[in-house]
C-alpha cells in the first residue's frame, strides 16, 4: 500500500438566506468581547463592526464548519422549532437567531403563547469551564440580543460540548439549558450593544 497525503483546504457553505449589509448583533458583541478580553489572542480579528472579514485560517474554517454542520443536523430534531426563521433589524442593527418556537402558558385560568429563542452552539470549551453559563458572557449576550429582537424574555441554549469536560476518555457531550431572563436583564444588554455600538461609529 501506498499512501501520499495531499493538501485540502475548504471554504464555508453560502449562507441560507441573503445577509445584510451593515452592522450586525454578532459583529458588535465581537467588538465589545475583544476590547475587554473576553476573546482569547488566537481568535481576534479586526475589530470592525461591519462584517468585512474574508476568513482564511483553516482552523477557523474547520471550526465554523463543524458548527454550521451540527446545527444542519441538529435542529430539524427539534420539535417544532423553525429553523433559522428571518433575519431581524432593530435599531440598524441585524440579527440572525439559530431558531424559534411558541409554548403555551398559561396564567391566572387563561393560556397565552410566548415566544422562545433557540441558540445551538458547537464548542470547544468545557463543560466545567461554562458550569451554569456565569462564563458564557457572549453567548448570553447574544442570546439576549435576539430576545430584544423577537420581543421575549425566554430561550433554550443547546450546547454540544465536542471534549465533554476533558476527562479521559475524551467524550462529547450534550447539554441544554432553559432560561427566562427578567426584562431589566435584556434592556440592560440591549444598552450595552446600542451605546457601544454608537460611540464606535461616532469616533469613526
């Protein structure tokens, strides 16, 4: 047998719906992380808040790949969950949640419907390092983006953790989180992204 490795590099798929131009939740949330080191060195970029990046580190292509792929996959196992619904714009500001579904409540004798916001993540990180999401500040951040959009205050967080915790033997694995955040929690976070946002562009 012979066997001659040979070179292989890939791009990303194209999107699944036209993205706007402009600034979007994502880009802004990047910004902030970088600024204050929520973002390690080996992921920063050019803190621009429009997406003008064209991604070349295959590293990074690999990991958004494994990413777009496991939500392919995932979500249409979701029961009714749409997937990728709309892209939204609130503010000038353009978001793009994973999914949404409805629940029933029901409160004081009557039923309602609310609205919940779907995040899939593929990560590298350990379950040990995110425990109860207090180290998840741009997921979250993220997450109560899209509740402002979808004018909601609850989500469900999927998470598939491709180390698992890092103990021998390496296993993935995993886990969901459902979360109701209190309105001041996601005016707070909408304050954030919105001021920083403005004084970028006003220093521009």
């Amino acid at each position: 047998m012979t066997a001659i490795e040979i070179p292989v590099s890939i791009g990303l798929p194209p999107p699944k719906s036209p993205r706007s131009k402009g600034i979007h939740l994502s880009n802004v949330i990047r910004c902030i992380a970088q600024e204050q080191g929520i973002l390690k060195p080996d992921w920063m970029e050019d803190l621009n808040l429009v997406d003008v990046r064209e991604i070349t580190d295959p590293v990074a292509l690999l990991k958004i790949n494994i990413g777009l792929a496991w939500e392919e996959h995932y979500i249409p196992m979701l029961p009714e969950v749409e997937d990728h619904p709309k892209e939204l714009e609130v503010a000038g500001l353009f978001m793009s949640p994973d999914g949404e579904s409805t629940s029933v409540i029901i409160t004081q004798g009557k039923a309602g419907l609310r609205t919940v916001v779907h995040e899939v993540k593929a990560t590298y990180y350990s379950t040990r390092t995110i425990g109860n999401l207090s180290n998840a500040w741009m997921w979250l951040t993220q997450i109560k983006g899209y509740c402002k959009g979808l004018n909601t205050r609850f989500a469900m967080l999927h998470g598939l953790f491709l180390c698992g915790d890092y103990s021998m033997p390496i296993q993935p694995k995993l886990k969901c989180w459902q979360i109701e955040f209190t309105q001041e929690e996601i005016d707070e976070n909408w304050d954030l992204i919105i001021s920083y946002r403005d004084e970028r562009l006003k220093s521009a």
